[in-house]
C-alpha cells in the first residue's frame, strides 16, 4: 500500500518536475513567503531567530524569549507564523520537484521515488517546531525541557534533511547524463 502511494506520488513529481510553470510557481511562493517573513522578523533579528530554533538548552531558550518580550517584538514573532505555517508546503514541494528533476536527469530508477518524499517529512518537522515554538512563546510556562528538545531537535533534522535533499539534487545534476541507447 505505501509502496503503491510512494510510487504514484514520485511519479507524479517526476512528470511536474519537467513543467518550468510549476517549477516557478513554488519558486515564486517560496521566495514570496522567504521575503514575507523577513520583513516581519526584521525587528527580532535573524541572528535571535537562529538562536531560537537551534538551541537545545532550555534556560538559553528562555532568556531568548524573555529578550523577545523586553525588547517589545514578540508580537513580531508570534506573527510570523501566519507565513510560516504554509512555508513548508512551499519549500518542500520545490525541493522535492527539483530533486525529481535531477533524478530524472541523471536516469534514477523509479524504484527510488521514496527519496522524493523526504522534503516533505522535513516539511512536517518544521511544523512540529512551529507548533512548539508557538505554545512556548505563547505562555513561557510551557518552556520545559522535552518541549525545547522536540522543537528544535525537529528544527535541527529538519535542516539535515533539506541540506541532505539540497546536496542529493547538486550531485545528480553534476553526475553526467546516462547515454541513450
């Protein structure tokens, strides 16, 4: 069952790849929502908002948000998850279509597709960060331990995997295409 659907999604993928519309359509929502969230976090920082989703302490982790509230931009956090809520779909969907279009290019099998579902997953970490993030900020009460380790833990191999899914697309494009017989 999951094959068969793995299948049929990496197909699909591989026929969309192809299409430069779709391929710019989430190029453009990706940057869209980049630059969106950018001009909304410009107050906070992007240096605080590194910080915030890649530190594994707690008590770090609560400074920060303290320094969020002291500074007044809070409210510059909190609403950057109305673009960073759908963020994922856009980056995870122009990921995947780019790493389908370097397996098609460099003649992966098929039998590979599974690999194309990997910027999804770091899609859903992403929102698993955010929702911990949001219920942290939201009431600092619920800064514990195993709510900053599963936010950004998620954080963390949510990068992995894209970095991974980046590199992956990189070498098959670089890989010499396989001969035509």
């Amino acid at each position: 069952m999951m094959g068969n659907l793995l299948a049929r999604f990496g197909g699909f993928l591989r026929r969309h790849a192809a299409m430069p519309s779709v391929l710019l359509f989430f190029a453009g929502m990706f940057v869209v929502s980049q630059l969106s969230m950018a001009v909304v976090l410009e107050p906070v920082g992007t240096q605080r908002v590194l910080e915030l989703q890649t530190t594994l302490s707690p008590a770090t982790f609560a400074a920060l948000v303290e320094d969020l509230f002291r500074r007044g931009v809070v409210e510059h956090y909190i609403a950057h998850y109305y673009y960073d809520f759908l963020h994922p779909l856009w980056y995870a969907s122009l990921v995947a279509l780019l790493l389908a279009g370097a397996m098609n290019r460099a003649g992966v099998p098929a039998s590979r597709d599974g690999w194309l579902a990997v910027p999804f997953l770091a899609g859903l970490l992403d929102e698993l960060e955010n929702a911990l993030h949001l219920y942290m900020v939201i009431d600092t009460a619920n800064i514990t331990p195993w709510a900053v380790w599963l936010g950004n833990g998620a954080a963390l191999a949510k990068w992995t995997l894209l970095a991974t899914c980046l590199l992956a697309t990189a070498a098959l494009y670089l890989r010499p295409r396989p001969r035509s017989s």
